[in-house]
C-alpha cells in the first residue's frame, strides 16, 4: 500500500510539472510564427491595383530620379503592398535584406502607416547591419512627430542616416523597430507576400533580436522600401612638385594635390624611390595641397611616387617626378686659399693626381 501512494505521488508530480513545460514550449513554438500585423490600411487614391488584388504604391517619377546634395540615387526598392503591414513594438521588430548595387549608400525610404493610436512617445529606430546579430553600420531613429500621422494611407518615411560604406552585390539587413505601443496601436511597415524583390527577403523576431524567423503565412514576403547611394570614384592621379636636382643629405619639400570626383576626403602615400615610403598622410580635403620633406643618401636617381586614396579605400593611379641627387661637393677655403697665393704648385698637384688615378 505504502509503494503505490509513492508512485502515485509520483505520476502526479510528472504531469504537473512536464505538461505545463509542453504546454510553454508549444505555446512559444506558436509565438513564433504569429506575426502580429494589421490589416486596416487602404491605399491612397495615388496608387493603382491589379488583378491579383496587389496594389502598387505611388512611386513619382520625381523620387526614382531624386538627387539629394550628395549627388546620390535610387538604388534597391521593392514599392508593392498587399494591403498589410508588420507590426514595430516592443518585442517584435522586422528586418528587409537587401543587395547594393552602389558602394556607397546615403538613406533609405519605407512605406509605413499608422495603426490605432501608437503612444505619442513611440519612435522607429532604422538600422543598417551587416547580420542579424551584428553591429549597426548606421542607425537613426524617428520620433512621432516624423512618422505617419493617419492610418488611411501608406506615406514613404525617410530615414536620412550619415553615409556608409557598403560592398556591391553583398547582402545586407535594414532592422526597424519601435520603442512604444502594441499591436494594436503601432505603426507598421507595408509589404508584399508574392516575392517581389528578388535580391533579399522580410524576416522577423519577437524576442528583441536574439533570433530571427519567417512567417508561416507570408514566408515569402518582402517589406516595401527603397535605398539610395551611389557608386564611388577614386581620386585623380595627383601632382607632385619639387626639386628635381639636388644634393645627398639635404631635405627638400615636395607638395602633392588632387581632386576626388566624390568630394571625400584623400591621403596620400608616397614611395620615396629608395625602398622608404611616408605610410599614408592625411586626410586633405578635396583639392587642399598637402606637402613632405625628404633626404636622399647614397648620390644617384630616384623615382618619387605618390598615390590618393579616399575615404572609401579607392585608390588613384601613381604620379612619378624622377630627382637627381649627386655627391655634395665639399671645398676646404683655406686650402684654395694657399693654392692661389702659390700658383707654381698646380702642375706638381696635377702630377700627383694623374699618378694616383684620380684624373684620367
């Protein structure tokens, strides 16, 4: 008697304590699939349907060719929408992947609109990773006042970060995320579930980022957005000038400038012809003049090479000024001095000197 009330506490304990466990773990399981998102958004008059029930975006013609100050363009998009967005809250953020074609990327654009009534506090915050878990490359962050102000329409929201740079055909992840609200009562990022960006897709997470997932009922979404940069150029070849003939053991300055087609930044290298270099110099501002000192020893000919590179790492050509550098020539005065006050004795020292090889 005393064995079976034993295993029956046991039995008991068992299904008290590992059903609730299975019941957590099918319940997170579920979580993870359940995007929250909403449904009440209608396109704007501006856009335009089609048979599948797809609505496209108005995509002006003035924003494909849109130049900013920084000489940029559009790069990436996808500007179509199923009537949906993913909910930005709390726990639950959303990334798009992408594939540059520029080297340099300048902001992005999403098309968002505003659920219920997120909290006047709520803000986006957009980043540019190189993986899901790495380190922003850049980051900015909206505040509401910034952000979609009517839930009929989907407005394109600017995110306008400080330039990075970016390697072409890479793939790279825009990370947004909202600091307030719930999923009634957020702003949401637009997308489209027939796969209509073919260099990237939509993920999301409900545990802050810690691990990434599809959804089960758009796995083959992507997020509607538009990413602007352009392709870098390297600075032109530079000038180099300076004495061409010299002395061994005396300095001279050279100056060395170019321009950079980008207007970045540039630095200098230079390869002083005799297995020496400066290590890079700089940074200059585009078309500044920067200058270095050198010395040669032994005498002989030497090729001075210079090169830029800007702040991307794009390299210029290299410039060559070709120098001469021969032996000092070191007179002893006071010896001239007693020459010329006893002018018989140069046919002697001539006669020495021829007998010694020193003159032919």
């Amino acid at each position: 008697m005393k064995r079976k009330i034993i295993v029956c506490i046991i039995v008991t304990l068992v299904f008290t304590t590992v059903i609730p466990i299975l019941g957590i773990a099918e319940e997170s399981k579920n979580k993870t699939i359940d995007i929250a998102m909403n449904r009440d958004y209608s396109v704007s008059s501006s856009g335009t349907g089609n048979s599948e029930g797809v609505s496209k975006l108005n995509n002006e013609v003035s924003i494909i060719t849109v130049s900013n100050n920084d000489g940029d363009f559009l790069d990436q998009y996808q500007n179509s929408t199923g009537l949906s967005g993913w909910n930005l809250y709390g726990n639950q953020w959303i990334a798009q992947s992408f594939t540059p074609s520029v080297n340099r990327l300048t902001r992005v654009q999403l098309c968002m609109f505003k659920g219920g009534n997120p909290p006047e506090d709520a803000e986006i915050v957009l980043s540019i990773r190189e993986s899901f878990q790495g380190d922003d490359l850049t980051s900015i962050t909206l505040k509401s006042d910034k952000l979609p102000s009517n839930s009929s329409e989907g407005v394109w929201i600017e995110f306008n970060f400080q330039d990075i740079n970016v390697t072409p055909n890479y793939l790279y992840y825009m990370v947004c995320k909202g600091t307030a609200g719930d999923r009634n009562n957020c702003y949401d990022w637009l997308f489209n579930d027939t796969n209509p960006y073919k260099n990237g897709e939509a993920w999301a997470t409900l545990d802050y980022g810690q691990t990434w997932i599809k959804d089960q009922n758009h796995s083959n979404a992507d997020c509607c957005f538009k990413t602007y940069g352009y392709k870098n150029n390297p600075p032109n070849t530079p000038t180099i000038t300076g004495v061409t003939n010299g002395t061994i053991r005396t300095s001279y300055v050279y100056t060395i400038q170019t321009t950079d087609p980008n207007q970045d930044d540039v630095e200098y290298l230079i390869d002083w012809g005799d297995n020496n270099n400066s290590g890079w110099i700089g940074p200059y501002k585009s078309g500044d003049f920067a200058s270095a000192s050198y010395s040669w020893s032994p005498e002989g000919t030497y090729a001075i090479k210079v090169k830029a590179r800007d702040a991307i790492g794009a390299e210029s050509d290299w410039a060559t000024l070709i120098v001469s550098m021969p032996c000092n020539t070191i007179v002893n005065t006071s010896f001239m001095q007693f020459l010329q006050n006893h002018p018989s004795l140069f046919p002697m020292l001539q006669k020495i000197i021829q007998r010694l090889g020193l003159q032919e």
